[in-house]
C-alpha cells in the first residue's frame, strides 16, 4: 500500500521531490503547501494554510523542503500531526536547534531522517561497493565547491560530505580539525579545510568551497588495489591500478532522490532503517565543528 505523503515547501528543492514524489509507486502524494505562487504543471493538490494541509492532506509522511531559516518553526508544527518526517537539506541554522527537534520528536514519537541527497548518489554506492572488497582503504579525499557565496556552507557542503566520508570509511570520527576563511564574504565563510581521522585509521581531507567559478563535487580514495575517482556530478567512477583505468559499472538510470525515498519507505514501514541518516548522525556531526 502506497504512503501518503505531503511537501511542505515547493519553490527550489522542493519541486525537485515533487517530480519524484509524483510518480513514485510507493508513495501517494496528498498535497504541497506553500504560501507562494506555484507554478501551472504542479498537478498535486495546493494548500496554502497548514490547518487545511494536514486535515484535508491527512499525511501519513511529510517531507519538508525549506531554507534554514524556515525549517525549525515548520518542524516544531509538523511534529505534532505526522509520525514521519523527512528534512531535505538544509537542515537547520545551528546545533541548537537540532538538539531541540531531537527533543520534540522524541516527546511526540516521531521518526526523523535527514535528505543527505549525495550519499544515495548511484556513483557513490558503487563506490561503496567497490571498497566492500578491499583489505585496507588508506585515506579519503573530498572536493567539493559551488559558485553561491551568500550560502550556509556547513548546511549546504560540509555537513553532507562529512556523512559521505563516514559512509565511506564504514567507522566514527576520532579526530577533526577544520579551518575556514572568509575571501568574499565578511558575514559568513566561503571555503573550508577539514582533516578527519577515523577509528579504523582512515584518513580523511574535505575541501569545500562557495567562490568556484564552476561547480565540481568528487572523491579520491587510495585503496589497496588501486586509486578510486569519483565524480558525482557526472556520476561516473573509475579506478586507476597497474594494469591501468578501470570504468566501473554505475546505474545512472535510478536518480539521488529516488534511492533516498526507496530508503525512506523502509524507514516509514519499518520504522529503522540504518541507511538512512538520522538527526542522531546530524548532531554528531554538526558538534564536531564548534
């Protein structure tokens, strides 16, 4: 039986879930709130009072796509009608207000998870499955940068490429150091340096930026057998040894959010579902960099 499922927030992200969400065979899409004017293809139904968009909706699941700015008020209501959410990136402004939705969905018995959309990018699960079969991965190199200067880049870089190293590595983070500067922006850091060391010895380096004149997301990691390269925006991965370069096999046809609401829909009917990161591996994360 399909899950019931409402959008809170429909403008950037948001209708990136909607072109899933509205075709999905797991999930049936019983509404989209947003108090903005939304555009002509929307074929779901709109609500712009959330009164009407929960008893009208009646959402067995809702997924909220909002900025950081927005996301902790729409939680605090969210939390007391539905039983299952899921937060799209960003996830909020700081740790405070995670630990505080942590709270609330521990009072009201609610099952959260988080939209890290890149760790269910199909280059990056064949690169996991690649490293299944290696008997030591030495060190892991992330490079991430973007042109969007105004932005959060904890929120919209750091955080999920910290999960994507932990995710790799298969371990928890025993030490972190970061360092981050502010070239172009007096207000809020536009580049990022973290050195990640891993209990199982793994050795991590993220580089992040928001002063990119393009924009470039792929991981280097040097393993026994060889050097992996992923590129996750091009979703293709290669390892290079001494026989020379090896393209591995991605599935290019099953896109990021379909893979994470293929692992959301375990996670509702189930109610656990590890592949899938939670505000537990959120808090975690997001306390390291204090």
């Amino acid at each position: 039986m399909k899950i019931r499922v409402g959008i809170l927030g429909y403008k950037n992200a948001g209708k990136l879930h909607y072109n899933e969400l509205i075709r999905s065979d797991k999930f049936d899409l019983c509404g989209v709130y947003d108090n903005s004017k939304i555009d002509f293809y929307c074929r779901a139904e709109v609500f712009d009072d959330f009164k009407s968009f929960i008893e009208v909706g009646q959402p067995e699941a809702i997924v909220i796509c909002l900025n950081e700015d927005e996301i902790f008020d729409a939680f605090c209501e969210c939390v007391k009608y539905c039983k299952n959410i899921l937060i799209c990136s960003p996830f909020c402004k700081n740790q405070d207000e995670l630990s505080q939705m942590k709270y609330l969905a521990t009072q009201h018995d609610t099952t959260v998870a988080l939209g890290f959309k890149t760790r269910f990018n199909q280059a990056v699960f064949s690169l996991k499955k690649a490293l299944l079969k290696e008997e030591e991965i030495f060190n892991i190199n992330i490079f991430n940068c973007i042109d969007s200067s105004d932005a959060n880049i904890i929120n919209e870089l750091t955080l999920g490429d910290i999960d994507i190293a932990k995710f790799l590595a298969n371990s928890e983070i025993t030490e972190l150091n970061s360092s981050f500067t502010n070239v172009t922006n007096q207000k809020r850091s536009d580049n990022a340096m973290l050195k990640i060391k891993f209990k199982n010895q793994i050795l991590t380096s993220i580089t992040n930026s928001l002063t990119s004149a393009i924009s470039s997301h792929f991981i280097t990691i040097n393993a026994t057998s060889g050097v992996y390269y992923c590129n996750i925006l091009l979703n293709k991965l290669h390892q290079i040894n001494q026989d020379g370069q090896i393209n591995l096999k991605v599935n290019s046809e099953i896109s990021e959010q379909r893979s994470l609401y293929n692992e959301f829909y375990t996670l509702v009917k189930t109610q656990k579902n590890e592949n899938i990161p939670s505000l537990d591996d959120a808090i975690k994360i997001r306390g390291l960099l204090r």
